[in-house]
C-alpha cells in the first residue's frame, strides 16, 4: 500500500480538497477521551441506536458519546468517499474506521454504513440489520443529517438546500482567510429566497426524511417499548436569524420541529415513546463553515467565552443522559431538548453582539479566538491535532470497517 506526506492541505477558502488519517483518527481519539465516563459501566448489551449523520460534527459526538457514556451498540449510517493511491478519502471516512476501532476496543457491537440515508434501499438495509443483528428492537434514534440535497425516493424529485434570507436581502459580516492564514472581516449581501427555494430547503434539511425513517421501522415492528428519537436543531443568535433562524435552514428546522410534535404523539400512541428535537450550540463543523456570517460569529463567541464554550461530546452525553433516563428528559415550553443555554445567555450574547459591531480585519485577532477557529476548521480535516506528525508518510487508503463477527 502506497503511503505519502500529506503536510499542507490543499483548500478552497473552509473547504480542503485533503484530509489526513492520523490527524483524523487522533481526533476521533481525543473526543472519545473528552466524554465523560458513566458513573457505572455499561453492560455489553446496553441500548441498540442507530445514528443517522455519524462521521461528522454532531452526529459522530452523539455516536462516540453513545458508545462510551451510554453504552450503545447498533449502527452508524453517513455518507462519505474512499481514498484512492492518488486522493485521500474524505475525513468522515477515516473519522468512521477510527469510531469502528473504539467501539471494538470498547467492546460494542457498532456497524457503520456508508450510503445515502435518504434512500430507501438504506432504511431496508438497517431494518434488515436490526432484526437480524441486534435482536428486533431499536430503542434509540439520533436524526444529525446535514446535506445539500435530497431525493425523495417516493417521486425522485431531487431537492437542493439554499442559505438565504426570506423575504428581505441580508447583509452580514462575515470572516475569511486569505492562502497565507491572513484574516479579512467582510460584508457580504444575500438575496432573497424564492418560495421555492423555501420549499427546496425545507424538503432536504425538514423532517419528512426523519418521518419517513420512524415510519419505516415502526412498519417492520422494529421499535422497542419506550423508544426515543431526537433530532438535531440550531436557534442561534439574534445576530446570525436573519440568514439562519429566519432564513431558508430556519423554515427547515421549524419544520423538523413540527416534526417532532407530530412523531412524539404517534410514537406514544404506538410504543410509549417520545421524539423531540435537541437544539445544540454553535461548533465549527463542515456544514456550519458553509453559513454566511457562521464564522466570524464563532471566532467572536469563542473570543468571548474561551474554553468555556461548550463542546458537542458534552453536550451529546447530556442528551444521552435525558434519551438513556439517566436524567429526565428537560425540555422547553416548546418539547424542545435546550443544550445551547450556554450559548443564549444575555450576558454571552451581549458580549458577542459589542465585538461583532466593532469588529474590523485590523481589529479582530483581538476580538475573536482566531487560532482556535482556524485550528478547528483544520482539525475538520485531520490537520492541526496535537501530537500528530504531519512529516511522517501515511497511507491514504484506510479499509471500511468491517462487521465485527
Ligand atoms: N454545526 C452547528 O453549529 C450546529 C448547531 C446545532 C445543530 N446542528 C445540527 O446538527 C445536525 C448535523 O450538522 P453538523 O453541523 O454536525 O453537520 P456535519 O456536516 O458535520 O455532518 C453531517 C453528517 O451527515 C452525513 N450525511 C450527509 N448527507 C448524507 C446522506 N445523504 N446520507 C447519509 N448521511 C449523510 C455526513 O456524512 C455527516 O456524517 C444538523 O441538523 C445541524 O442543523 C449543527
């Protein structure tokens, strides 16, 4: 197997056209060692999940904070690409056979799929899985999916996900870097969405898929008695609404909510369960990178909270602690799980909204946590992880993993 140097990835502005195993694979390391340690351990045949969305951002904290702290075995389903002697898979990917090792060590059985979860060949391979694996019953679900596009199996309609305003153009500001690292804070102007790039949005990023997965399982008896579902929902800032909250992404996660109130009222009719959505905190992940103003508002939260920002382990271990009963489910006026209180306060926002006002490209390595964003925005991809040695040749193709038997 060819192996080679991979030092300086290649990017195009926060996208990288590389990624590096190592780095990704201590990554995955360093967030296992960050979930902290149930109070008692967990048997071998603790809770079967599924966590649709697993190799990256919130979706692999809720699946490594589910295997160590809540003691979950099941399957992990995303969507990712294999390396090649010439190309590195994409980071997810090496993210994922890292998970897969953990769970092994950790004793867990955890199948990782990788295919599109929109599909509904998917949904029949995990029903599959399920029954014939992991006993006939599921009793959690994670629903961490973010994409750009969707096809509804059902018409074959493909749908395409838009990040704009509705109803009036937006202006943000917003931070980018130049090829050397340098920082620039600049304006950018985003026109309105059409309805139908409303209805586009809301079709890819809603919660008709999540639905259609509930639906699927539950039509093969699949869902155990007291099953519970969450998905993964953002609020945010009064800074950044108008291009998320009440932009396209927030019609999209108003939706998901709907959502929820409608699934929980059918899971507990069918199985005394429950479905609510989780609404996270800010974290620097593939998707959010993607949002216009995302970035500076996360550089100027981190400026202002430092390590006090609250991290996605942590706050998939406190979902799983509510999901698991290991605490009660605390939700708000809306039957909404709240881990992004940290992020809300007066205070914290407060502080965040001066800095974002002043906010200049001479002035804002002194206002936000630049380092820690640009390093995170790296670690995306496996680079900048402590203790990694960028010298040193590594192989590019790294085998999926495979079922334990
Ligand atoms: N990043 C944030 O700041 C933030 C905050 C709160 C909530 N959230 C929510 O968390 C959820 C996940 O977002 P993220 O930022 O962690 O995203 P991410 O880009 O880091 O991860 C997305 C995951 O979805 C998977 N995926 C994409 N398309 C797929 C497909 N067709 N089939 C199977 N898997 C697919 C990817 O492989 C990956 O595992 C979203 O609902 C998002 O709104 C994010």
């Amino acid at each position: 197997m060819t192996e080679r140097v991979i030092d300086r990835p290649r990017s195009r502005g926060f996208l990288f056209l590389d990624s590096h195993p190592a780095g990704c694979r201590q990554l995955v390391s360093d967030m296992w060692e960050a979930v902290p340690a149930p109070a008692t351990p967990p048997p071998a045949d603790g809770p079967v999940a599924l966590v649709i969305g697993s190799s990256a951002g919130y979706g692999l904290a809720a699946t490594l904070a589910g295997l160590k702290r809540a003691g979950i075995r099941g399957i992990g389903v995303c969507f990712e690409k294999p390396g090649s002697a010439r190309r590195t898979a994409t980071a997810g990917w090496y993210r994922t056979a890292a998970t897969a090792e953990l769970a092994r060590e950790a004793g867990r059985d955890m199948v990782f799929l990788n295919g599109d979860a929109f599909s509904d060949a998917l949904k029949e391979q995990v029903a599959d899985l399920v029954a014939e694996r992991f006993g006939g019953k599921l009793d959690h679900l994670i629903y961490s999916v973010a994409a750009p596009r969707r096809t509804d199996p059902e018409t074959g309609t493909t749908y395409a996900s838009v990040l704009q305003p509705i109803g009036a153009a937006s202006r943000t500001r917003t931070l980018v870097f130049d090829g050397e690292g340098a920082p620039e804070v600049k304006e950018v102007r985003t026109a309105p969405a059409t309805e139908e790039d409303i209805a586009q949005t809301v079709a890819v990023m809603g919660g008709a898929d999540w639905e259609r997965w509930i639906d699927h399982l539950a039509g093969r008896g699949l869902l155990a008695e007291g099953f519970s579902t969450a998905a993964l929902s953002y609020i945010g800032s009064s800074l950044t609404e108008a291009i998320y909250r009440k932009g396209t992404i927030g019609a999209a996660k108003a939706h998901l909510e709907g959502t929820a109130r409608t699934l929980d009222k059918r899971l507990s009719e069918l199985v005394g369960g429950r479905a609510v959505t989780s609404v996270n905190g800010a974290a620097v992940t593939q998707s959010s990178t993607a949002i216009p103003g995302i970035a500076l508002y996360v550089g100027l939260l981190r400026g202002v909270l430092g390590a006090q920002l609250v991290p996605p382990t942590a706050q998939l271990s406190e979902l799983w602690d509510q999901l698991t009963g290991a605490r009660p489910l605390d939700l708000d006026a809306e039957g909404r799980v709240r881990l992004d209180g940290w992020e809300l306060t007066p205070q914290v926002q407060a502080a965040v909204a001066e800095r974002w006002q002043r906010a200049t490209t001479e002035n804002i390595a002194e206002l936000a946590d630049l380092d820690w964003f640009h390093g995170e925005v790296h670690r995306l991809y496996g680079f900048a992880v402590p203790g990694v040695d960028y010298a040193a040749p590594v192989a590019t193709e790294v085998a999926w993993p495979q079922e334990p038997a």
